[in-house]
C-alpha cells in the first residue's frame, strides 16, 4: 500500500524493488550538503516554470542492504529480491554516509539506463537521477569527478560531484558472469572517461556521471570528457589503495 501526499509521483521500479508503503512529506535538503545532494540550486529551474514545494520520500531503510562490498567482487552492487534485481552500494567516503540504488530503466538502440536514487540514514531520497550507458555496462561502484568541462552544468564545474563507475561485461545473456572480460583479480581499478585507455595490469572503470532530474537538462555524453580534464577520486572506503591515479 503506497501513502502519497502533494501529489508526489513515486517512481514504479523503485516501488517494485521496495514492495512496501511509502510516505511522501514536506522537507528540505541541507544547503550545506554535497553538490550532488543539492536539489534546486541556480539554473535548476526551467525558465519560467513555477517552483515546486519542497518534498521528499520516506522509505523503510531495513529493505536496503547498507553495505559495501570488497572492490574485488565485480558484481560488489548487484542486490536481488524474488522479483527484481537491483544496484546499490553506500557512499560512505564522506562525513555522514548515504546509500545509492541504481534500477534499470530500458534498453534503446544500444544504450541502457539506469534510475539513481539517493537515500539517506533516516530512509529519505534525497535526490533522483538517471544514467545512460552501454547496454553491456552494469554498475561496480561510486567515483566522485571534478572538472571544468562544459559537459557538466556550471554549477557543477570545479566541484566533487557524485558518478557511477561501471564494468563491461560484454554481450552476456541471462546471468551475468562471475567476472567481466579481461578483468584481473587484485588489480587496481583504472577509472576513465572518453577513450578507453590501454593499459595492461588493470581493471578499466567507466565512469558515467549523473543527470539529476530536477537539473531539468540533458548532460552531455562524457565522451566529450577526457582523462586530462577530469579528476577523480573514489567515494567508498571500500577502494582505499586499489585505485590507479591517471597518468599527467
């Protein structure tokens, strides 16, 4: 049974993978959190649409496992119920930890997508986003990017902001592997953007940002970002001294 209040609209997949009620209520995010937890700053708004009141949406925080897997599993983010599966580890590479689901939205002409949703200790989404990427792509595991490029928003520009790391597992049907192609237990993950880099002794992280939906505005493919542009940095504690800094 779902409860709903101010019209929200609670996304189905998210419904589908929780199977419990939810309740939607009045709050605001803090305006001192992450840039990627800040809903509704500058230039978030269409022009001339009219604010909407401030919301979110409360969950049972019980249903989602708050875990982090080693960075040696490359299914670390795979979760499954009896009905669905679903992508979700904790971004606990920062002062007050938050939990990130991904639900797949859809395949279309190649690409995939996945739904990103934000939710804090007390069972609140704090904020929701979308993914796009190869369809042979599932998630690994949370980046946080910096960069001056313009295939972010500039108010996101200079700024840590939050990105999805995926694996490619190449053209699998029905289960996926243990292990994608070419991955090297024990090596250090490469995380890129753009071009695929070649180099041997290392697992190749694609790293995908996020679009937020109340950003009201498509994000450029990050193909038009590159490895010299773009800084990053892991978000989960889990990958501590297994990453592999990029070559200057």
């Amino acid at each position: 049974m779902l409860t709903l209040k101010q019209n929200l609209i609670v996304p189905e997949a998210l419904c589908a993978i929780l199977a419990l009620g939810i309740v939607a209520a009045g709050c605001s995010t803090p305006a001192n959190s992450h840039p990627s937890l800040r809903a509704g700053p500058e230039g978030s708004q269409k022009a001339n649409a009219p604010a909407e009141p401030e919301k979110t949406v409360v969950v049972n925080k019980e249903v989602f496992a708050w875990t982090s897997l080693p960075a040696s599993n490359p299914k670390r983010m795979v979760r499954e119920t009896k009905m669905w599966e679903y992508y979700s580890t904790v971004w606990d590479a920062r002062p007050d930890p938050v939990l990130v689901v991904l639900g797949r939205g859809g395949i279309s002409l190649g690409s995939d997508h996945y739904t990103v949703w934000v939710v804090d200790s007390g069972g609140k989404i704090l904020r929701q986003g979308t993914i796009t990427c190869s369809k042979d792509d599932r998630p690994y595991c949370l980046v946080e990017i910096r960069t001056q490029s313009q295939s972010l928003l500039e108010k996101y520009r200079g700024k840590w902001v939050l990105a999805i790391g995926l694996f490619s597992f190449g053209n699998a049907l029905g289960d996926l592997p243990d292990h994608p192609p070419g991955f090297v237990p024990g090596a250090p993950s490469r995380f890129y953007a753009g071009r695929v880099p070649d180099e041997p002794g290392v697992n190749l992280v694609d790293v995908e940002p996020i679009v937020w939906d109340d950003d009201h505005q498509e994000l450029l493919s990050n193909a038009s970002l590159m490895d010299d542009q773009v800084e990053f940095r892991a978000a989960e504690k889990a990958f501590a001294g297994v990453v592999k800094a990029v070559p200057k």
